[in-house]
C-alpha cells in the first residue's frame, strides 16, 4: 500500500478514534462538574493544564474534545474495523493498570511523573489523557503524518512525525509552571511521545482509548 493511501487510511481510523473519545470527554465534563478538584490534586496536575488559567485550560480541552469528530469526520468517514480496535483499546488500558497495580502495590514507583500517578485527583487525570489524545495524536500526529506521507517514505513519514509529535509532547509539559529535568524530558519524549504514536500510527482508535481508559483505571486503583 502505497503512502498516500496509507495517509487516507490513517484519517478514517483517526475520524474513528475522534468518535470513539466522546464517552472520555463526556467523563471528563461530568467529573468536572461533580466532583471538582482539590488544591492538591492542582498541585500535582499534568504541567499541560496549568499553561492557562484552569478554568479557561479545562473549557478548551472540553470544546476542543467534542469538536474533534465533527472535524474529522467531515475530512474522512470513520472506518468501522477501528470501532473493534477502540474497544479492545479500553480493556487493554484497564487491564494494564490492574497489572501494574498487581507488581507495585498501591502507589505508583517514585520515577514516574506525578501526573501520571493518581495525585491529580479523576477529574484532572481525565482532562489531561483527553488533551493530550486530542491535541498531540488526532491533531499534530495526525497532521504531520499525512503532511509527510504524500512527500516522502512511510517509514520516514512514521518517525519524523513520532518524533516532531513526541517533542512537542515533552516541551508543552515543561512550558507549565513546575518541576521539570532533563530525565523527565527524555522520557515524556520517548515513552508517551514517540513510542506511544507509532502505536497509533499502526492502531489510533486503540491507542486512544486505551490511554484514555489508563487515566480512568490510575486513580481508582491506586492511591
């Protein structure tokens, strides 16, 4: 299959994956209206929520989460396979967390960011996973993917755009107030950057929906 048709393939299962996050932005929207954060989750929220105004950050991710299908599907229709690919995505991602939290116990190990572990609260968790599908994989990814695709090699296409959006990954969560290291860089680049969207460069909708469900499961099972 030739680039170009791997690029048209990848914007329907993208225009599916954009359908398949509703029930996570919806989630996400009823969290924040019932159970709102504390000062302490704020304090160890995902440093992408805090480059504006909380209020003002949460609103955007909300309208931008439920604006994404309208968008994509007017540019591709949803490929119906990527559906199936969608459920198998949220029990992996639930089942994957049960399993960390088999391995570690109930708190998450020390080196991972605390954004990641169950400290931001639900609300905070789930607004972050969805800002960060929605933003850096249907919308950069996707972009540049399809960008680089019809002017180069698939697998050059693959890596540059991995690469370009896992940078971009790293470098918007150390524009927020926080701390930040070099470490931290380097793995937000290479782990939920750049490994986690050539994953979806192979499978969008399972790899949004098993993010998305991770951020669900971390709070409940760990403390």
């Amino acid at each position: 299959m030739g680039t170009r048709a791997n690029a048209n393939n990848l914007l329907a299962e993208t225009s599916a994956a954009a359908v398949a996050i509703q029930p996570f932005v919806l989630y996400a929207l009823a969290l924040w209206i019932f159970a709102p954060s504390s000062e302490a989750h704020w304090a160890n929220v995902d440093p992408i929520l805090k480059i504006v105004p909380c209020t003002v950050m949460l609103a955007f991710v909300v309208v931008v989460g439920f604006a994404s299908p309208v968008v994509m599907t007017r540019i591709a229709r949803p490929e119906k396979r990527a559906f199936a690919w969608a459920a198998i995505g949220v029990v992996f991602g639930m089942g994957l967390a049960l399993v960390l939290r088999a391995i570690v116990g109930s708190t998450l190990p020390a080196f991972i960011p605390s954004e990641e572990s169950a400290k931001p609260g639900p609300t905070l968790n789930m607004m972050a996973g969805v800002a960060e599908e929605v933003l850096f994989r249907l919308a950069l990814l996707t972009a540049t993917y399809v960008f680089l695709a019809k002017r180069t090699t698939r697998v050059t296409a693959v890596l540059v755009s991995a690469l370009i959006s896992g940078v971009a990954f790293a470098l918007l969560h150390h524009v927020g107030p926080g701390a930040s290291s070099v470490a931290w860089f380097m793995t937000r680049t290479l782990i939920p950057g750049f490994a986690f969207n050539v994953v979806y460069l192979v499978r969008p909708s399972f790899l949004v929906c098993a993010h998305c469900a991770a951020h669900i499961a971390i709070p409940l099972v760990f403390v």
